[in-house]
C-alpha cells in the first residue's frame, strides 16, 4: 500500500453547511488557503495555494463551527472528489484551531 498522508495549516476562506449523505452521515465541505514560505533547490520561495477539503462523521460535525477567517491544523488524506471526477480534494481526519 502506498503513503497518502496530508498535513496542511491554511486558513478557512469557504464553509458550506453541514450537509447529510443519503445513508445519514454528516458531510462537512470546506475551502483552505495557504502560503508559506519553502525552500527548493536551495533557493526560497512562496508556496501559495487553495485547496477543496472534506469532512465526514464526527469531524463533520465538529467543523461546523468553523468561520471564514480561522486558522486551522489538518491531518487528512487526498482522494477524488467522487468516482466520476478526477478533481483532487483533502480529506481531513483530525483538526486543530491554531
């Protein structure tokens, strides 16, 4: 099996509200900016980007909190959007304010 670990801290610019699948499990959706400052091949740069994210169960749930503006920690992993796109999108496992 190969790795597919993602841990970001990004800023929230987009919430939609929570959201229920057909089989009942809250489905939490979110868009995360983020900019830092990397180093490659010796020479520093801004990495900046946003990224789609998704949350199912608990953490759905727990993210429904969330506004624009706040800053988080995300743990996840990145998966397609659904099976019949190719789109890339996080999938958060944990999250922490920061």
């Amino acid at each position: 099996m190969s790795r597919n670990q993602f841990v970001l801290d990004g800023e929230v610019i987009e919430v939609d509200a929570l959201r229920h699948t057909p089989a009942g499990v809250p489905v939490m959706s979110l868009k995360l900016k983020h900019e830092s400052q990397q180093d490659e091949a010796g020479n520093p740069g801004t990495a900046q980007f946003e990224i789609s994210a998704v949350a199912f169960g608990d953490i759905a749930i727990d993210l429904s909190i969330i506004q624009p503006g706040q800053m988080l920690s995300v743990k996840g992993f990145m998966n397609r959007k659904n099976r019949f796109s190719d789109y890339p999108v996080l999938h958060i496992t944990q999250f922490k304010l920061i």
